[in-house]
C-alpha cells in the first residue's frame, strides 16, 4: 500500500434497477407526447411511411442501389478529372500533358 493512499476504499454507488422494456417504451410514449417536436416528427415519419406502403420493396431497393450506382461513377469520373494527383512536380512527362497546355491536379509529393 502507498504511504499517499487513503486506507479506505471508496463507497460503491447503490445501482438502481433498470426499467423493463415496457416501461422504457411507456416512458418514451409520455415524453413524446408532452413534446411538440418530437410529435411532429412522428406524424412526418408516419405520412412518409404510409406514402411509401404502395411502392414495392424490391423497386424501394433496387432504385437506391441504382442511385448509389450512378452517385458513385459520377464521383469517381469529377474526382479523377478535377482533383488528379501529380505524383512528381519537378518531372512532368508528356504523357501527363496529353496534348494539354494546362495541367491541373495537387502535387503530392
């Protein structure tokens, strides 16, 4: 034992029970409906849901995965074409040019 150190050990806090899920969801439900806000966003979020019952999950899916598809290569084709790194600024060959009289890009190294 340190010679600095209290001898005593100190208290361990008494821990309360935690609520049954029941309760938690009952607790939630009152706190929901004592705040506005809260209410409001539930009522948008059940009108978006109602609104997209009638369109099939597979189309729901199938058109995010497209969009992330299309997002992605637009990404990737703005990325390469405007941020392109020079790997050598000091050495620049005419490939790199291609025919260019400018050449933009970040010089990494």
């Amino acid at each position: 034992m340190w010679p600095w150190s209290s001898s005593k050990t100190p208290p361990i806090p008494e821990q309360k029970p935690e609520p049954e899920p029941v309760q938690k969801i009952e607790q939630f439900k009152k706190e929901l409906a004592s705040n506005p806000q809260l209410a409001q966003a539930q009522a948008a979020l059940s009108e978006a849901e109602t609104a997209l019952e009638p369109v099939p999950r597979l189309v729901l899916v199938a058109g995010s995965l497209a969009l992330g598809g299309v997002l992605t290569t637009v990404f990737i084709r703005f990325h390469g074409h405007r941020f392109s790194r020079l790997q050598n600024g000091e050495w620049v060959t005419p490939d790199w040019l291609n025919g260019k009289r400018w050449v933009k890009g970040v010089v990494v190294r």
